[in-house]
C-alpha cells in the first residue's frame, strides 16, 4: 500500500487525515501523521481562553480520540528529502530516525512572525498556541492578585497595564477580550478600580481589522474607547526592554503583559528540505493544492495546504498577492478537498482546484460584543456575538468538542467565568522541594 505521511496536525493536517480515513478503501493507503503536540487547537477559541470564558481543554481536538486508522507520531519532522522520498523524525526522547514515505501532505502551519525590537524576544508572548493563551490569563489574574497587595504607584500601575501589538484580528479579539476579563475582575476585587487598569494596542497601520469595512472597524475604536481601551494607530513598538515601553509618537510606559500578535509566517521546518518554496518562504502549490516547482511542474507525491502554503485564490479580489490568506476557514476547507485529491490520484482520476468565497468575517470583542461582516451587509454588539458564538460553536469539529464548548458557555452564563489563577502550575515541584527532606551533610 502507498504510505502517506501527513506533517503538521493543526487544521489542515487534522482534516487530511480525518477525511483520509472517511474516504480511502481500508487497504488502500497507510497514512501516518506527524505533530510535536497530541492535539489540534482550535485557535479562534485562544482570545476566549486567554478571557476565561471557555475552558483550555474543549478548544483542543485529541488526536489519537478521533483518528482511529491513522497512525500518529507524537514528534517532530525537522527535515525531508524528497528526492529519496523520506522524512527525518525527531522525537522528544531519543535520536532522530528517517522514515520511507510516497506520498507527502505539508501542513505545518505557521508561526509568530516578529522583528528585531529590543525587549521583544525577552517580555512578549505570542497568541497562537493553548499554552500561550492559558499564559496570558493566568498573568492577568496573578497581576490583579499583586497589585490588591500595593499602594497607588508605578510598580502597581505596570501590573495592571496590558499591551496588545497588532490591529488585526487576532489581536483586536485578543485585546477586546482581555478588556473585558479586566472589567469582570474589578468586581472581585474592591482594592482596584476601572480606572486602575490600562489597556494598550499598539497597530503600524491607520486602520485595524482590514477584513472589514472601515465603517465596522471604526464602530469597533468607538467601542474599544468606551471601554477605557487605548488604540494607538499610525504608531510602532520601538523598545519593550525590561517591559517599558517605548512607541514612535514617543508615549512611553511600563507593563507585565506584552502579547504580540502582529503577524505570522510560513513554518521555519520548510528550510530543511528540498521542495520549492516562494519569496515569503512558503510552499509552492498549484490550485489543486499539489505542489509544483518553479517551472510550474508538478512535483510528484507531494501536497501542501494551510498557513505554510502559498495556495492560488481564484476568486478575484479575495486574496492578498492572488494568495489565499493564512486563516481557519481556508485551511479546514483546504485539508478536506485535499483528502479527496489525493484519493482521486490515487484512482487515477482528476484533482479538483480549490475555490472557496470568503463566508464572512465574525470577531468575538468580549461578552455581549462582537462584529460580523460580509461583503456590504454587516452586524455589531449583541446580535453579532450570538453569531460569533453561533459560527465557531458549529464550526469546531466532533460532535464530542462541540457539545463540551456549548454547554461551558452556557455553564458560565449561569456561574460566570472562571477566574481561578493556575500559576503555580509552571513550576510544580516548588512546594514539594521547599518542604523535602534531605540527606544530611
């Protein structure tokens, strides 16, 4: 049987291998999965995590629970020679191993895309794995915890003011979010007001939330700033050493919290292997998501998808640079029609290219709040968080994840968020250590 080896278990990889084994003979193909982490993460959830309104558990889609006929590889592929058609594995213990494969699916995904700014490497943190999100919420509430303890000053004013840097999407859910965790933490605690706590979202560009009408992204300023949320537009993060911040306009002030989340990039694992990649670093696909070289030919037994791959947008207007862009709904579709291709290859029968107009754009801006956009028609404040809620509740995949999220929500409208700080769980041996026995000198 043909071996294919799929690399990457997020959004596209998962939906490769899902529809794989819904589709393929039982003796048709042998498919192998390779990701470092045992789960997919269903990243539109990650602003609400980072808020508390849904638990960090039912955002994640275990692998091994619903891949039943792929076998899965808890590791890392850190490099592929496509010539001898192998795969170099690196697992968490032991030495790396090269496996045998026919048929190669690259859907790595994407990374923090950042630049050289002082501070930045040391103080930020990105928003785009489980860990990260569950990061920033905890930091939140162990700040709140801190700053209780102390007198009006700048050591408490730098533990309640929050950086966001980048205006897009994920950075305005990220930061509208965290607004609104804030707002919902000063009820708990009478020694901080309001006005104590300082949100900050610094964006390059005039405008924020490109995929919408500036008509929709103004409404969301209008409504950020009623909040007691500052957007700084037109502006650049200069320097965030030792977490003070310094912007073009030259504002200057300290935070605990810098999260980045302005932009991303192709996978670094791209780089050691031999497969044609574009100026940006991407993978090189045809519209029929198989990959192609310079020449435009196809290079055999080998597929890409998702936020690693530079996948033609036939749909005029759509994509930026005639590519699709790097978000969910392309790469959940994408990784679905690719399943079917590459059976269809297998069977001798023609690719479909891939074509999918933009649904729409929905964004979660805390509770009660949201906007949703498709093409003119657009919908802000309550009705579009039902929808935001409504969409990405239906669009989680299994049954299974999509009823435990539905009925957190509806467990919180009753009981109210979470706000239980879990620190300490990075270092859990602490308490154990302090109060151990030890073997006399």
């Amino acid at each position: 049987m043909p071996k294919i080896l799929i690399v990457g278990g997020g959004y596209a990889g998962f939906y490769t291998a899902w529809k794989l084994e819904k589709y393929l003979g039982r003796n048709e193909a042998e498919v192998t999965m390779v990701d470092p982490r045992p789960y997919m993460t269903y990243q539109p959830f990650l602003p609400e995590i980072a808020a508390g309104s849904i638990d960090p558990r039912y955002a994640l889609v275990s692998h091994r629970a619903h891949l039943k006929r792929t076998e899965i590889l808890t590791a890392s592929v850190t490099g592929i020679n496509h010539a001898a058609k192998t795969a170099t594995i690196t697992p968490p213990v032991g030495e790396p191993y090269d496996i045998d494969y026919d048929i190669i699916v690259v859907t790595a995904g994407s990374v923090s895309r950042t630049f050289p700014i002082p501070g930045v490497a040391d103080e930020a943190i990105g928003m785009k794995n489980i860990e990260e999100a569950i990061a920033v919420r905890d930091r939140i509430l162990s700040n709140f915890d801190k700053a209780a303890l102390l007198p009006a000053g700048p050591e408490r004013d730098r533990l309640l003011t929050f950086v966001v840097v980048g205006g897009g999407f994920a950075g305005i859910e990220a930061f509208a979010e965290m607004r609104s965790f804030a707002s919902y933490l000063v009820r708990q605690y009478p020694e901080i007001s309001f006005d104590d706590t300082h949100f900050h979202l610094i964006e390059a560009m005039g405008r924020i939330m490109p995929e919408v009408s500036l008509k929709t992204s103004q409404w969301v300023l209008k409504n950020l700033a009623q909040r007691g949320a500052q957007v700084h537009l037109d502006t650049q993060l200069t320097s965030a050493v030792g977490g003070h911040i310094v912007q073009s306009d030259g504002v200057e002030y300290d935070s605990d919290l810098i999260v980045w989340t302005a932009g991303v990039m192709a996978s670094p694992m791209l780089r050691n292997t031999d497969l044609p990649v574009e100026e940006r670093g991407r993978l090189m696909v045809q519209p029929d998501l198989r990959v192609k070289d310079a020449d435009g030919n196809v290079v055999e037994g080998a597929w890409g998808a998702g936020d690693v791959s530079a996948v033609p947008d036939l749909i005029p207007g759509q994509g930026v640079g005639g590519f699709c862009v790097p978000n969910a709904q392309h790469a959940v579709r994408q990784g679905k029609l690719m399943a079917k291709n590459i059976i269809a290859v297998l069977r001798d029968e023609t690719p479909r290219e891939y074509a999918h107009k933009n649904q729409g754009a929905v964004a979660g801006l805390g509770i009660g709040v949201g906007v949703f956009q498709r093409g003119p028609i657009a919908f802000t404040g309550l009705i579009a968080w039902f929808m935001h809620r409504g969409y990405h509740g239906l669009a989680m995949p299994t049954w299974e994840r999509k009823l435990r999220v539905i009925f957190g929500w509806v467990g919180n409208f009753f009981l109210g968020r979470d706000t239980v700080s879990i620190t300490a769980v990075e270092t859990p041996r602490a308490s154990f250590e302090q109060f151990a026995s030890r073997p006399k000198a």
